[in-house]
C-alpha cells in the first residue's frame, strides 16, 4: 500500500485543514499523520512538544484504505471543550477527508488499470484499405477521424472513445481538433455520454446548456453528435462530433451519415480485435515452436530468438544506412517478417534424429572403448606401448579438423592387423576408418545431409501454416538461408541475386551466433575471431559483403541491444 503522502498531499491538506479548523472553536487544533506518526499538515494552536495526543479533550481518527491505516486524523479542542462536544465536527472533517482518500485512490487505481490495459492493448500488424476491410484498430480510428473531419460534418473536434480490456472505463484513442483543443477526454465522465452509451443510439444534441444531462463539463461546448460504436453484442466505444460555434449544428443527415459510417468501424473493429488475438495466439505458438527445437540441445537454447534479434537489428540498420545498402527498404511488414523467419529458420531440425543432433564426437564412446580393448590386445600381443596410441585416438575422436599427422595414425592402424583364435582383425575397421577421417566437424555425409535437408523440412512444416497472406516471402526466406552468393551453399545451390536479401541477413547472424557459441564439435569463439570468419567468408563470395561490412562495423551497438532483448515484434505496431 502506498503512503497517505502519495494519496492526501501535504500542501493540499494544510489548505484543506486550515479551512476546516474554521468549524472549531479558537484555540483548536487539527492534525493529519501518517502511519508512523509523522506529520504532514497542522492547523491550528500546536500542543505543548511531547504532549500525548489526541489527550483528555480530543479525538483520533484513522484514515485507512482497504481496511489497512495510513494516518491518522487528530482533532483537538480548547480547554473548555470536551471530546464529545468536538465529535460532530471531527467526525464531518474525517468523513471528508476519507472521501477524498477513497476518490483519489479510486483515481489512482483506474489510471493505473487503463495504463496497463492500454500497454496490453497493442494494435494490429498490417491494414486493409478502408474502414470495413482494416486489419489495424489505430487506422480505422485514424480513417473515421479523417472522414468526420472532413467538410461533410460541422465539427470543430472530434475523438473516438474505446473501451479499455476490462470494459469498465472509455480511453480515448483519437482525435482531431480544427480551432483549439479542449479537454474532450473529460467527456466520457459525463451522465450525457453514460446515457448515450447505456441506450446504445445515436443522438444529436444543438444546445447542450439546455440538456440536463449536460452539466459543463467541458465549458465552451455548444453543440455535439455522439454515435455509439457497435459489433455484434458489445458496446466497443464512441465517435463523438462536437463545436464550440452555436451556429454549426448538426442535422439528421449528419446522424444518418455519422450512423453509417459507425456501423462499419463497428465491424472492423471487432474484426481488428479478433486478428490481434489471433496473431497474440500465433505469436505464442511460434515462440514455443521455435524454443522446442533449440530446448532439443541445451547447447542451441536461445539461439533462434538471438538470429531473430540480430537479424531485424542488421536489417534496419541496412535499411539506415544509405552509403553501404542502397538499395535496402525495408517496411515494417518485412522487418516483422524477418523476425518470424528469423524465430522458425530451424524448425526443421525437429525431422533429424536427436543422435546427429547432439553429435559430439565422431564416434560414440562406447565404440572408441572396443578401439581400446583392440589396441590393449594389440600391445599384449606384440610387446608394443598402446596407451599414447589410444590416447591420441581420443583427441582425433574430439577434434573439429584433422592434421595430416592425425590422418597418418589412422591409416596405420587400418593395416595393424591382430590373430584372435585363427581369425584376423584390423584395429580399426573400414566404417571406423571413415567416421574418423570426417575432415570437418564430427558428421558423416550421410548424417551431414540429414542436417542439410532441415531447410526443406522448414518449409513443408510452415507451408501449412497460414502466414503467407501476411508475409508473403517467410517461406522462402527460411528455405534459402543456408544458400551463399557463390552458389556453394544449400539445398538449391542459389547464387547472387537469386537469393533473398532477408536470406543474407539470416545467412550472417547465424553463422556469427553459431561460432560465438559453444557447440559439441567445438568451442565457442570470441567476437574478434567470429567477425574475421565472416569477413573470409565475405572475401570468397559467400556472404554479402555490403552487409558484413556494416554488421562488423556496428557489432557493439547490435550486441548490446540484442542483449537488451527487442520488442517482441519490431516497428510502431507491435503486439505486446
């Protein structure tokens, strides 16, 4: 619970007790405390210091909030003067001063709600032209304020008003003002606008001062049209037309007008309200999907949000500098589309096995164990030393690229051959040969090709997801991100322009989130080194280099804000 200071403050409860000390007799005293005893405003001739309040000839009443106290209320009379004597007035004092509790708390308590429900309440992603086929709540508002502010009606200021998520209190969303701005968000406090709303009709009101549900509330209004919006059972808000000019009056044509074009803000509201929750919904489920895949190998957690972050920092980078990207635009559809792809460039990998996956070695210890065994039997056999040998085995198992030393001792021990009860064995078989001659990393070519087909995965899994009204090329994007301008890359060998820009930029982050993270063939690598790779990689052709050259140039500024976390969508219009 906040301090009473917060609720009753001090400048406003001296003023408040200096007038209320007139209800006493002279020599009176008033005081409010707070719930440590400390005081924030008096009135009034002070007791003696050390005095033990409220005394014989005075009284204490608490202000409290929900049942908790904040403070107190200290009412003290004169000498001649009894607490019962005192009590009416007290009393009339405290009740006022808990009123004013009570409503500034209420005050607070709404303002917080309608903030929080208006972070909530992010607006839709993408608009449709026009009122009946937007998409966008801020949009049909921005439209309808555009056309009521146009010649067709004579009005001087117009807002719609919506209600909040809980459906309890009005928020303006929009508004336009011709000649001034008055303090038009005061009017969905009004009875007038209460009754408009609980009727559900729209009305035209010529002279509010002559309206007794119109008590001033905004002074200088003369005249006003009020339309409910409407969907399907429920009370969305209100459009609402006013002037301050008594000779600009609104007719029934104006009504009519106003009714239509209420109708169908109606409907595309709810229709907008409805997207939002489906792309909330959708949202949710592209985000579970994507951590699944990277929650199959703690070693890959959190990396398809990191591409999607670094991804959208690159691109609307590109997209500001006009010296290096020139031909980059990028509008908040694509950045938002970029994100997604950026978010689901891995699913795929929930086609390959688990085993390929989390492969750490080129051959499973169990299996470098029998090598063991082998060469134990080798040595005891030919009086040679096998642990040095066998321990070199170990480090070629780990190792991510082999030395032409390393290749040597494999190819020996393919030819050491052992006699086992008149049956003759190689220490190391032909398959363990070629597991172990794997030149990079720990896969074999056929579980390499495994891994190179999660691309297509990619793209027969989401193909049947409905994203492509919204983002056209996501499909597209995921599916060529592992592509290189040299044509080098896969599944389709892609070269130069033949490949989405947004596959470049995916193509960048990853490989750069890939290398500065640990992996089970390899350790992770320091930006310095991480950012020299995409720089040869740029060199041969593989990368665009317009685009590394500005990533290596900005990495700081993108770290920290990837590290910061991004919104949850870029641009203007995010869900939240």
């Amino acid at each position: 619970m906040k301090p009473l200071r917060k609720y009753l403050r001090p400048a406003f409860l001296r003023r408040h007790l200096d007038e209320a000390l007139a209800l006493l007799e002279s020599g009176s005293y008033l005081a409010v405390t707070d719930d440590v005893g400390e005081v924030l405003a008096q009135a009034g001739q002070a007791p003696a210091e050390g005095s033990e309040l409220p005394g014989p000839n005075g009284l204490g009443l608490d202000l409290a909030l929900e049942g908790t106290v904040l403070g107190r209320l200290t009412v003290l009379g004169n000498e001649q003067t009894s607490p019962d004597s005192i009590a009416p007035q007290a009393r009339f004092i405290h009740r006022s001063l808990q009123e004013i509790l009570d409503r500034e708390s209420l005050r607070r308590a709404l303002a917080d709600e309608t903030l929080d429900q208006y972070r909530e309440a992010a607006l839709m992603q993408r608009a449709v032209v026009q009122l009946n086929s937007s998409m966008k709540v801020q949009e049909v508002v921005r439209n309808l304020l555009d056309e009521c502010g146009s010649s067709v009606f004579p009005a001087e200021y117009g807002m719609i008003f919506l209600k909040d998520g809980t459906l309890e209190k009005f928020q303006c969303l929009g508004s336009f003002c011709q000649v001034g701005e008055p303090a038009l968000h005061a009017l969905s406090d009004s009875r007038l606008f209460r009754e408009i709303m609980e009727h559900g009709k729209g009305e035209i009101i010529n002279d509010l001062s002559q309206d007794e549900r119109w008590q001033d509330e905004i002074p200088g209004l003369a005249t006003l049209l009020m339309i409910p919006l409407q969907a399907p059972r429920i009370a969305l808000g209100a459009l609402v037309l006013a002037s301050s000019d008594q000779e600009k009056t609104f007719t029934a044509a104006h009504l009519k007008k106003a009714s239509t074009l209420a109708s169908v803000t109606g409907v595309a509201m709810a229709n907008a309200y409805h997207f939002e929750q489906v792309q909330q919904i959708l949202m949710a489920l592209v985000k579970a999907m994507a951590t699944a895949i990277d929650a199959r190998d703690r070693l890959t957690a959190g990396h398809s949000q990191r591409v999607a972050q670094y991804a959208v920092n690159l691109a609307t980078r590109a997209d500001l500098d006009q010296s290096l990207c020139p031909q980059v635009n990028f509008e908040d559809t694509d950045l938002q589309e970029l994100f997604y792809a950026g978010l689901l460039h891995d699913v795929g990998k929930i086609g390959v096995r688990e085993e390929v996956l989390t492969k750490a070695t080129r051959l499973p210890r169990p299996h470098l164990e029998l090598i063991g065994l082998r060469l134990a039997l080798w040595g005891e056999l030919t009086g040679r030393q096998w642990q040095d040998v066998y321990a070199r085995f170990e480090i070629i198992n780990k190792a991510y690229e082999l030395s032409e030393e390393d290749q040597a001792i494999i190819h020996r021990f393919c030819q050491e051959t052992l006699e086992v009860g008149g049956a003759t064995l190689t220490i190391l078989t032909d398959d363990e040969r070629k597991r172990l001659l794997t030149p990079r990393g720990n896969l074999t070519p056929t579980e390499w090709d495994e891994i190179k087909r999660h691309p297509q995965e990619s793209h027969r899994i989401l193909q049947n997801i409905p994203f492509t009204f919204y983002f056209p090329n996501i499909l597209n994007i995921i599916l060529q991100h592992h592509e290189r301008l040299d044509g080098t890359g896969y599944p389709s060998g892609l070269a130069g322009d033949d490949i989405l820009l947004q596959s470049r930029i995916l193509a960048i982050v990853d490989v750069y989130d890939s290398l500065r993270r640990d992996r089970h063939y390899k350790k992770a690598l320091s930006q310095e080194m991480a950012l020299t790779i995409l720089q040869q990689e740029s060199r041969l052709g593989k990368l665009d280099t317009p685009l590394v050259e500005l990533f290596c140039r900005d990495i700081l500024d993108i770290e920290k804000a990837v590290g910061q976390g991004l919104p949850l969508l870029p641009g203007p219009d995010l869900l939240q």
